[in-house]
C-alpha cells in the first residue's frame, strides 16, 4: 500500500471537497501483538493514518507517551468527562469499562475522531471485543479486523505478559476473556494470523485490507459527476 489517494478517492475529492474517513477496528486477544502491528502501520504511512485515543485511569507506564495511545486521567476526571458526554462507554449505569477487571477504567471518546487531524483519514481502532460491538453500533461502516495467533502461542504470550500487577485471578480471567474472544470471531469482517516471526507479513496482510477497503464504493460516490461536461449533455439530449 501506498500513501498516495486511490481512484474512488480522487473522485470524492473532486464531488465532495474531502476523503471520508474509514475507520478500521482492530481488535483479539491479549498478547497477539495488536498494538505492536499498529505502530508499525502508523510507521509505514505517517501522513494518512492515526489512531483512535482512548481514556483510561490506569497509571501510565514507562514506555508509554501521553496522547499516543491513552490520555491518562484521574477517576475523578475520568467521571467527569462522562457526565460531560464527552466518552462513547458510559451507561445509566457505569462509566467506562474494566477491560482487565484490574479497577481501571478504559473509555473511547464520544467523538471517536477527537484530535486527529481531518488529513489523516484512515483511523485505527484498538479495542476488545465489546468495543468492536460498540463501534459497530455507532459507526456500522467501520471495518473489523480479529488479530489472533494459534491457541497454544496465546497461552504462553498471555503467561509471559505478566507483571507485577497481575496475579493467578488476573491471569484466569485473561485466559477466559481470550477464549470468549476467539469465540467472537465469527463477528469480524476479517481475520488475520500474527504467529511468531511473522509480523511482517500481519502487517502487509492488514495493508492489503485497508488497501482493498479504500477502493470500495461508499456513500457519496458519483462517477457521473467527473464526467466531461458534454458526455452529460448528449445523455440528457438523448433521453
């Protein structure tokens, strides 16, 4: 994949003024390398994409970058942005979602797009699977992507994961939520391999995805539109 616009691309700058942006979701168990593939395709095409930034309350690490990948905020700050209407995971009920059910809390923002400049239209999402169900609802154009690995490779990448935050509790719970996941594949639109010493080819993979995504005809397309002016005259004489 390139970084230059694809022909339907072109043709909705010409009607429209702006590409529209795609948004693809990328979603699997722990440890299949989602975020890792996502750098490298963030790396590979700079001037288009970006990523969805979510909000979580869990500390930042040490390897981390604030506003690369997690605006890291306060509980407190955390419920006030939903009682703002300002994050997508919020309910009658709850506001947010314990992903690792660790005591921290992870939301996207309502507007999924915040911050991310109108230039880079291709977005990518990483999310578990009820973030994948919950974008779908509120964006059913996106694309869904289900990254795994092999069942016995996610067993040890799960174990070798550990820190010192995460005990027998946690890791159970880790090995039922990857297993209720790989049940959910079926849901995705896609489903891609990231076994060991092949990330090269999860991230080509992926590139052809979004590659293919980009030349689908979507809401808004109009050939005729770019049509000469006297190709449209004649069909309307002929009419």
């Amino acid at each position: 994949m390139t970084d230059q616009l694809t022909d339907v691309e072109r043709l909705m700058v010409h009607t429209q003024g702006f590409i529209p942006r795609l948004l693809f979701v990328v979603a699997g168990p722990s440890g299949v390398g989602k975020n890792t593939i996502i750098k490298e395709l963030l790396t590979n095409h700079p001037l288009q994409m970006s990523r969805l930034i979510t909000y979580t309350t869990r500390p930042r690490r040490d390897d981390e970058v604030e506003g690369e990948q997690y605006r890291f905020v306060s509980p407190e700050r955390f419920r006030a942005l939903g009682s703002q209407g300002k994050l997508l995971e919020v309910d009658e009920h709850t506001v947010g979602h314990d992903v690792y059910k660790m005591g921290h809390v992870y939301s996207m923002p309502k507007d999924i797009y915040e911050g991310i400049p109108r230039t880079k239209h291709l977005v990518l999402a990483e999310v578990d699977i009820f973030g994948m169900r919950l974008l779908r609802e509120h964006h059913p154009e996106c694309v869904t992507i289900f990254v795994t690995a092999p069942p016995e490779v996610l067993l040890d990448r799960i174990r070798e994961r550990r820190d010192d935050h995460m005990d027998e509790a946690n890791l159970a719970h880790r090995m039922q939520t990857a297993r209720e996941q790989i049940a959910a594949a079926k849901e995705f639109d896609y489903v891609v391999f990231n076994e060991d010493g092949r990330l090269y080819h999860a991230v080509k993979t992926i590139e052809a995805i979004i590659q293919v995504e980009r030349m689908r005809i979507r809401e808004g397309f109009d050939l005729l539109s770019a049509a000469p002016e006297a190709l449209i005259e004649a069909a309307q004489n002929n009419s």
